[in-house]
C-alpha cells in the first residue's frame, strides 16, 4: 500500500521555466552577462541555484570564483518573489487531491532553496502538501537520498510504501538510491529517455495516471 508520495518541484508539479529563467537572466544581465533562452534552462537546472549559476557562467565564458556575488544576488532575487511567473502544471491540484482523498501523504523534495521551496509550495498547494524540504546547510543534494530518507522517517513510511515522482534523471537516481518506485513525468524539463536510462520504473503522461499506480500497489 503506498502512503506517502514525494514529489520533486520544478517541472513535476509546477511549471518554473519561465520564472528561473527570468531571475537568473535579469542577474545576468546586471553584472554583463549574456542571457539564454527559457527553453536552455531546461537541461541546465536541476542541481540547485549554486550549479545553474556555475552553468551559465561557464557558458559565458567565466567562473563562479571570479564572480562570487553573483549567486547570492540570484538567490536573493528569486527568495523576493518566489511565484512570479510559476503556476502548477495542468492536473497537478486535482491529483494531490485525490491522493489526499486515498489517505496518501504528499511531501515536495527540492533542490531549490528551502525558503524558496516551501514559500512555492504554500502559496501554490496549501494544505494538500504535507512536508516540504529543499537545500539546506550540511544536507546533501538530491541525487543524494538523505532527504528521502528524512522524509520516511517523518512519516514512518517504508520505502515500499512509498513513491518518488520527478522530471529529471537526478530525480531517477535518487529514488533507485532510496529503494524507491521512481515515477517519471513527461510534461517537464527533460526527455522520457534520460528518466528511462536513470531508473525509472515508469513514465507517465498526465498527473491523474499517478492515483491509478497508487491504486494498483494497495
């Protein structure tokens, strides 16, 4: 039976293209930087604002080290207006409710700030999120499992009772380190082919089909 449901955020349940984009171009863009298109962001999020901001530096042909203002800078414009230009993806909101429905826990792993994440998912989510978690000092990124493991704990759920639902192969690799299902979503940020090559058990294509595998492992 599965009781709880971890689920990453940005391109599982809200879509935040266009928002990441948009912070990081603008910081960009302040200290001289070339910006990227939104649809570049896709392959280059994922490991949290330290490796995107490393990403696009390096892209224009610079490092983190000969910048280092630049990361808090980012962090501090997305943390002042965290929903701007978010929402959650079609179906997401129906889907929580109805696992809610079935008694199953939801919980949101990122490796987005923490403040950031949590701000997100209250504003967007409400009461249909039980636990929220994203980076933190001393607790290492997904794909390390230690905030699955938290997770688990927190609910005293069994990695058999338990889902791990993401867009990235990050997200692939942390639920087969978990010993966890690993549902991947085909609506986000990367292709059904790297969520296959990193451990997922199975691709869906609309948030509904994630209550009828919850419904087949009772």
């Amino acid at each position: 039976m599965i009781r709880l449901c971890i689920f990453d955020m940005d391109g599982t349940i809200v879509n935040s293209l266009h928002s990441i984009a948009w912070f990081a171009n603008e910081t960009l863009r302040r200290h001289g930087f070339s910006p990227f298109p939104d649809e570049d962001y896709k392959q280059m999020v994922g490991n949290g604002a330290a490796k995107l901001m490393e990403r696009l530096l390096e892209r224009n042909g610079t490092t983190m080290d000969a910048h280092p203002a630049i990361l808090p800078e980012y962090v501090r414009s997305y943390n002042d207006d965290p929903l701007y230009l978010a929402a959650p993806y079609d179906g997401v909101p129906e889907m929580l409710a109805a696992l809610r429905l079935r008694g199953i826990r939801v919980a949101v792993l990122s490796n987005k700030p923490h403040p950031t994440t949590c701000a997100i998912a209250d504003a967007l989510f409400g009461d249909a999120v039980d636990a929220c978690l994203g980076a933190r000092d001393g607790v290492p990124l997904k794909p390390a499992p230690d905030g699955v493991f938290e997770l688990l704990a927190q609910f005293g759920v069994s990695p058999a009772e338990c889902l791990y639902i993401g867009d990235t192969g990050t997200d692939m690799k942390t639920a087969v380190r978990a010993g966890i299902f690993a549902v991947g979503v085909s609506w986000g940020f990367r292709s059904v082919e790297e969520l296959e090559q990193n451990g997922a058990d199975v691709v869906i294509h609309t948030p509904m089909a994630l209550v009828d595998i919850a419904d087949a492992k009772k």
